[in-house]
C-alpha cells in the first residue's frame, strides 16, 4: 500500500476548537457530487474498480455512479480539463460505509491492489482512508464510531491520530482473500469538504443556511453539521485563501447536494439564504467562494 508523502495534511487532521450553535434546519443529508472530469472513461475505470462505485447510467459524457439504489457521484467529461489544485472548489466528497467491517474490506482490497493513498486517520469519531482521483479530486472513505460514543462531544473528541489498520483489518477473518464486491448497499454521502477563499463568511453563510458550527480552527478550517453529527461540511483555506474558483478548463466542482426534507423546508432556507439560481436539477446556492449546492427535496 503506497502513500503520497507530498499530498498536504487534511484540515480535518488538526485539532479544532469552535462553539457549537444552535442549528435551525430541518434534519438533512448529503446528496449526490458532480464532478468535471477529463477522461470519462478513465474516471469509470478508477471508480468502478478502485474506488467500488457501479455505474447506475451513463449518456453523452455524462455517468453516475452509485452503492445499491442510492446516486452519489456524477461525472461529466470535459476533454483536456486540468486539475483544480490552488483555487476555491472540491476538497475532498466523503462516502460514508454502514460499519467498520465495510471499511475494513475496502482497506484490504487497497492493500490487495496497490490503490494509492494519501492519508490513513483516526478522527476519534471516524476512522478515514483519503485518496485522489486521477483528476485530483479529493475522496475520503470512512465509518463512523457509534454515535452515543461522540454526540454531544464532538469539539472535545474531534481530532487526528493515525489509522490502526491493523486493527482495522482484524474485523476481517483473512484480509488476504476477504472477496471485495465494491462499496456496500448503506453507503452514503457523509460530508462534503470545500475549498474556500476565507473561513468567516464561509460559517456565516453556511450558519444562515440553518447548519451550526461543530468546530473551527481559527481562519483555517470549519466544520459544520445538522443535527449535532460531527460535520457534513468541512471548509478550508489550507490551498485557497483569497482564491477565486478555478477558470474554464478545469476539473472543478460542478456543485454538491443538499437533501432537504420536504418543500416546505427547502422554502424557509431559500428565505434565509437569500439569492438563489433556478436549474432542472432544482434551486442552487452559492457560498461566498463560489462553490454551488443544489437543494434537492427527499420527497420529490
């Protein structure tokens, strides 16, 4: 199993400090990712056989790729785009397996098959894998410890020691042969991690959104949840303060996804959160660095 000793320190790899607020949004979730991609073909082969995704549909230089009935990442193929590193945009999308066995089986089939990483951590709530996509994209595969282990706790828990993967693997009886069908029926999309330009106006405009602030390491990084989960959104100037988005022509964050509960929830934040874009794919809104999400209705 290699690692890139040059990739930097995820944010999420420091210790935070914040205060909690009190969050005004229904319960929510993470939706699906849309990613621009150079190689469409060469991003399925990487997805489908490193990462564990199965391609639920695929039509004019688009694919979305998905773990049993749920979509979680859309590629959309733009021909020679270059990777986004400096600008304001995707950090890292982190997919979310239902248990450590899961993440343990995903950890056997990396070492297996040589897929490259650049981080192995123990969040104390989490236990995280990270590795980059062939356009740099930022992924995260992780489980959560139980919730009742954190909640409530998560300024005081939330931090970094490195991963026990041999721990990690002895929920496997051989890691060696243990069969790796691909990411499992549960997997979800647990946070997104942006890239931002500055980290005050990034809290304000996510706090008026309706999520609360977990943790906040200065002007370097925030974390953000719903719900008192430890964060579905993480933010960081670590590549980008002071960065704009990246120009035409990169491989950049099309926009990620908010799942509200209902219409009527969706409604109150659009109030809250101000100016709005109207797509097929539903109201989009923009941070201060630019970065989109759409806000997509579980009832729809």
């Amino acid at each position: 199993m290699s690692t890139d000793e040059q990739a930097p320190l995820d944010p999420e790899e420091l210790e935070a400090a914040g205060a909690p607020v009190t969050a005004e949004i229904a319960p929510t979730s993470m939706g699906a990712v849309h990613l621009t991609v150079a190689d469409l073909g060469r991003s399925l082969g990487y997805y489908r056989t490193q990462i564990g995704l199965a391609l639920v549909a695929e039509e004019n230089g688009t694919a979305t790729l998905g773990a049993g009935a749920r979509e979680l990442l859309v590629l959309h193929e733009e021909p020679g785009a270059r990777p986004a590193d400096g600008y304001s945009g995707l950090y890292h999308f982190a997919l979310l397996v239902p248990g450590r066995r899961d993440l343990a089986r995903w950890l056997a089939h990396a070492a297996r098959d040589r897929v490259p990483l650049t981080g192995l951590s123990d969040h104390a709530v989490s236990e995280a894998i990270y590795l980059r996509d062939p356009d740099g994209h930022g992924i995260e595969i992780y489980r959560d410890r139980p919730r009742e282990q954190w909640e409530g706790r998560v300024l005081e828990l939330m931090t970094t020691i490195p991963l026990d993967t041999h721990d990690v693997l002895a929920e496997l009886d051989d890691p060696d042969s243990d069969r790796f069908d691909g990411l499992p029926d549960g997997t979800v999309m647990g946070h997104v991690h942006l890239r931002v330009a500055a980290i005050e106006p990034t809290v304000d405009f996510y706090r008026d959104l309706g999520f609360e602030l977990m943790a906040q390491l200065g002007t370097r990084a925030a974390f953000m949840a719903v719900g008192g989960y430890h964060h579905h959104l993480g933010a960081n100037t670590w590549e980008s303060a002071g960065r704009p988005q990246p120009p035409p022509g990169h491989a950049n964050l099309r926009h990620a996804t908010i799942v509200l509960p209902d219409s009527g929830e969706r409604d109150r934040v659009l109030d809250r959160v101000g100016g709005r874009r109207d797509t097929p794919a539903g109201p989009i809104v923009e941070d201060p660095s630019g970065n989109r999400f759409v806000l997509e209705v579980a009832d729809a």
